[in-house]
C-alpha cells in the first residue's frame, strides 16, 4: 500500500514568494512596456498565472506573456523568496509520522522545483499548474489524507478530494472565508501545525 500523504499547496503556504514574483512582475513591465500592478498582483496569489496576466494584457497577448513572465521567473523570483513561519517544521513533523510529502500547485512543476531545490526541500511528489477543483485528482493519485492551502480554491480542492482541508491565513483569504470554502481546520500559519498533526494522525 502506498504510504499516506500530506498535501500543501505552495505560494503563501510553504513559500512568502511575494517578494520574488514581485520582481518577476516588474521585470515583465520592463521587457514589455505592459504595466502590471506588482504590489496588487501580489495581493492575491492563488489562481493561475494566466488569470492574473488577463487583467493587465489584451487576451491575444497573454499566451506570450506567460511564457515570457515564465522566463524571467528564475532569475528574478527565486532568491527573494522565503519559507513561510512554520513551514520547515511542517514537512520535518510529517516525516516525523512517516507520511510522505506532496506538493500541488497552480506554479509550473519546474519553477516550483526551483524553489524546493533553493531551500534544499525534499518533496515525494509534485503537481503543477493546477487550480482549485483541478488539483482534486493529483490529491487522489498521490494519496493525500489532508490538504493544507491558503486560499479558498485549496480548500475547494480538498472537499473535491474528500479530503480534510486545513486552511492556513497567511495568504490572501481570512479564516472566514476559508471555513466557508469547506476548511476542517483553519491555523494562523504554520506553527501549530506539528501539533494538529499528532491530533489528527495520532489521536490524543
């Protein structure tokens, strides 16, 4: 049998990546003479790239500015991003209960990569470019028991899954909203997390 799992989502869950989308974004300003409200766009990480980029690009244009966006990312978005509070402690108690790690995200397998190898962060599985309802059969295949996110969409991922969500605030949406989107459990970030773990995997 496969080993359980524990999901996370990656932007504002395991990774404040803010910083370094937020150069991406100006850099792609830059190249394309195209103005994106960085600081805005920042404020709500979560949906796809390319929902993001249909606010500030012509439709026939967005295509090409994803891959654009996508080619800047490296060398703008990783060294300034950093784990979120908790977030190395998370993944060290899931090994700790002998689950494996699975990440599931809206980011690009490859650029979510980036950031694992940054950190040095070692993940069982990884899936990319997936959204909300989307990352439901990713959560199945992988085995994941619970999903951990910030945004509302994860939370609707995880009830897709039938999954326990457990919505963290550290991104865009509050507490409120999350437990509407269907949040088992909602934390402030990640700290408490070990300890919801031992309580839900273990038992008291």
């Amino acid at each position: 049998m496969t080993v359980p799992a524990v999901g996370f989502d990656l932007d504002m869950t395991l990774i404040d990546s803010r910083p370094g989308i937020r150069a991406a974004y100006r850099a792609l300003t830059a190249k394309t003479g195209v103005f994106v409200d960085a600081d805005l766009a920042v404020s709500r990480l979560g949906p796809p790239l390319r929902t993001e980029l249909s606010e500030w690009f012509p439709a026939e244009d967005v295509e090409e500015a994803v891959t654009t966006y996508r080619d800047l990312y490296p060398d703008y978005a990783i060294t300034p991003t950093v784990p979120t509070p908790g977030a190395i402690e998370a993944l060290a108690a899931v090994r700790a209960h002998g689950l494996r790690v699975v990440v599931v995200t809206s980011k690009l397998g490859r650029l979510a990569r980036m950031h694992f190898d940054h950190f040095g962060i070692v993940v069982d599985e990884l899936a990319g470019d997936l959204f909300a309802e989307g990352k439901a059969a990713a959560l199945t295949e992988h085995g994941v028991r619970w999903y951990v996110g910030d945004h509302t969409a994860d939370m609707v991922a995880a009830r897709t899954a039938g999954v326990p969500g457990i919505g963290v605030t550290t991104g865009p949406c509050d507490a409120t909203d999350l437990r509407a989107a269907g949040a088992s459990y909602v934390l402030p970030d990640l700290v408490p997390f070990p300890d919801l773990l031992t309580e839900i995997a273990v038992g008291p």
